[in-house]
C-alpha cells in the first residue's frame, strides 16, 4: 500500500507520528468514449459558451455566479488565504461514545499506521480507547480541506473514520412525500415482520459480491474472443413481476412465499 498522507496524532501532550493508508479500494472496469464507427477515442476540450473557441488552462478562473449573471474571480491568492492551516496533526479534541454517532455521518475509512519508533505509544492509544470504550474525535486537514473524524480501533489497528459535518447533511423533510399520518393494518405489518425474521442473518461481508463487474468481465473477454462480425449471446435479465399497488397484502404474502421456496 501506498501512503497518502504523512503526519501525526496530537494526544493530550503526546504525539504519534503516523501514516494514513485509504482504508477502501475500487475495482472499477475503465472504459473509454470512443466513436463506435471506427473506434476513435473521444477528446474533451474546455470550450467558451459565448463564442465557441478552445480555452487554454492558463486562462481559466474560477467565478462565483452573481443573480445578476455577473461573476466574482475568485483567485489563488483568495484561496490562500482563507484555507485553514495545512497542518500535518490529526487533533484529538474529544472522547465520546461511537453508539452516539448516526450512520448517516460515516463517510469514509483510513488505515492508520504507526512509525517505526512510535509502535509503543500508538499501542498506548489504541488499548486506552479500548478499555475506555470511545472514541477520538478529531479534526484534520488533508489537500487543503479541513475534515471531521473519529479514531476508532478494529481489530490490532486504529482507523481513522471521515465523518460528515453537520451542514453537510440535508434535512429529511425536504422530501416532502414521506409518510407521517398512514394506518398499517395488523395483518400487514405482521406478515412484514415475518419477512424480515426470515431473511435476518448474522452480517459476513464476504457473501457480498459486484455480480455486476463480474458479468461485464465475461461480456467483454467473450467479445475479445469473438470473430469479427460474430454476434455474442448475452444472458437477458427477467423482470421481477409486481402485483398492484394496492393490493399490499398480496405482494407481502407473495414475498413470503419466494422466501420459503
């Protein structure tokens, strides 16, 4: 693994000095734009609306739109001064309970790691947060963007968890058709609970896979494999068939039944 940032964890008076390694990996599947007639890769090219020529990046600002349709540039010499100090510390500013945090503000895992003469201290940490059972929350700055986040231990390791500041998260009642005021039916909520005891299993993340990636991967190597001018049968989805919309109590009893066979 590669690291991504460099710094250390500010304790109290104590400081560790760590490196971070992203804690997630993507398998995505790259796959180019080209044109389908004689697969010429696709060029993007930053282009003015008003009068339709190439725009250099030497010449490219960045503006804040006015009501008026007007701009305000907004320079280097702007950003750099209102960037929050580049810091290479994660600040532990607070212990508190990890059940006390919504899912909704977990966004993304770090590996943290310990330099090799900091092995003793960063143990230190990670039995305290143990035994105390909480968490650090932190702040830290990385490519020049201030970030929350809580130090937690899992497993022998101390992750570093992202989380999402408060104004970050949009209110539910945005959405303005949730439902507050609709009578559920005895028969229908207990034959959902039903279906919810029958697919309740313990959580194992190895069962999960990307079947999706999986089948674009045979796609692709049997098209690599194909004549010129041979057509190659692909596998056709069927659709799941849905019972009107109210009649709930047989799409919940229909459910059950594809449970159980």
């Amino acid at each position: 693994m590669k690291a991504i940032w460099k710094g250390s964890i500010s304790f109290g008076l104590v400081n560790i000095p760590i490196k971070l390694y992203s804690g997630t990996q993507t398998h995505n599947i790259n796959l180019d734009m080209i044109r389908q007639k004689d697969k010429c890769k696709i060029q993007y090219v930053r282009v003015c609306k008003k009068d339709g020529k190439e725009v250099s990046w030497e010449d490219i600002a960045k503006g804040y739109r006015k009501e008026n349709g007007d701009y305000i540039i907004i320079d280097k010499d702007d950003f750099n001064k209102i960037s929050p100090e580049k810091t290479q510390t994660i600040d532990i500013f607070e212990f508190i309970k990890e059940e006390e945090i919504p899912s909704k503000y977990l966004e993304k895992p770090y590996i943290v790691e310990p330099s090799k003469d900091a092995k003793k201290v960063y143990a230190l940490l990670r039995e305290a947060l143990k035994k105390s059972q909480k968490v650090g929350l932190c702040k830290f700055v990385m490519r020049t963007t201030q970030h929350l986040g809580i130090l937690k231990v899992e497993d022998d390791a101390i992750l570093l968890i992202q989380i999402r500041f408060n104004d970050e998260l949009r209110d539910p009642e945005e959405a303005t058709l949730i439902p507050t005021d609709i009578k559920i039916a005895k028969k229908e909520l207990d034959m959902a609970l039903t279906i919810i005891d029958q697919l309740t299993d313990s959580f194992d993340p190895s069962k999960y896979k990307d079947t999706y990636k999986d089948e674009l991967i045979k796609l692709i190597k049997k098209k690599g494999a194909a004549k010129p001018g041979e057509k190659v049968e692909t596998p056709t989805r069927s659709r799941k068939k849905t019972a009107a919309k109210d009649d709930l109590l047989e799409q919940l009893k229909a459910s059950l039944a594809a449970i159980k066979n």
